[in-house]
C-alpha cells in the first residue's frame, strides 16, 4: 500500500471509511491498527454510526471475526448470529439480510446498538406502520438517542 493511500485514509470517512478498512487484508490492518485506533477515536457519533452500519454491511464476515477485528482497535462489538433475534415479518426472509449489532468505542460510558437491512427486493407496499425495533432489558440499560441514517424512509 502507498504512503498516499495510507495517508488520504486519515481523511476518509462514513461509507469511505468502512470500504477503506473493508479492503485491508490482514497484514495491512494489523500493521495499520494504531492510525485506524485514532481514527475511529476521532470520529463524531455520526461518522462511527454511519462507519458501524457501511461496515458491518460490506462484510460477509461472521460476527466473531468482525468482533477480533474491533476490538484490537478498542470498539466492544457483538452480532447475533443471522436468525436468532433478528427477523422480518413482510418482506420475505430470503429476500432481506437483517443485521442486529452493538459498539462501543472505548471513550464512550454506553453502548450503541443497531440494526440495518438490505434487501434483493423493493417492497410493493411500503407504509408508516414499517419498522425495525430494538427491545432492550431497561434493568441492563436505558435509552440515550437515537438517529436514523435515511431520515427520509425512517424516524426516530
């Protein structure tokens, strides 16, 4: 990798970003890992959000390798296995990947959780009363914020 690709990665965020660490092979990742580290510790919560989501969405990777991945560069991360909490009721379940997922970058005192969806279709009838929701225990933690990356198809 050339010093200006290592270099214009310090700029890169969101979609760049997660496509820039997506495209390391692992000798590249581990010799970057201190630069990615301050990268990501420099991010605002929208950015990590919006990495979070390109990320986990461009990897095919199962959960447990993306978590290694994470935490050697200080983000608690854990996914559920496809199926086991995560769902869709419409859209048939081989034509959407519904992803549920957690980080937290080292600085920050919460937890993020989320959920994101693509799918190999468009669905024909969509409406108000489409959601995703994220149920939590309230006795292990409680609502921060929220933001929705596409404000237009979505809200808080």
């Amino acid at each position: 990798m050339s010093s200006q690709a290592t270099t214009s990665a310090s700029q890169l965020k969101g979609t760049d970003f997660a496509d820039y660490v997506s495209s390391l092979g692992q000798g590249e990742f581990d010799s970057q890992q201190k630069k990615l580290k301050q990268q990501f510790d420099s991010l605002t919560d929208k950015e990590f959000d919006s990495f979070m989501h390109n990320y986990v969405m461009k990897n095919k990777d199962s959960g447990i390798d993306l978590s290694k991945k994470m935490k050697s560069l200080g983000i608690d991360f854990s996914m559920k296995p496809q199926g086991v909490s995560a769902q869709p009721m419409i859209v048939g379940a081989s034509q959407l990947t519904l992803d549920v997922y957690s980080g937290k970058r080292g600085g920050d005192s919460y937890t993020r959780l989320y959920a994101s969806w693509a799918s190999s279709t468009s669905e024909t009838s969509p409406a108000s009363y489409d959601l995703v929701s994220i149920e939590w225990d309230p006795s292990v933690g409680a609502f921060y914020s929220a933001d929705v990356g596409d404000a237009t198809k979505a809200s808080n």
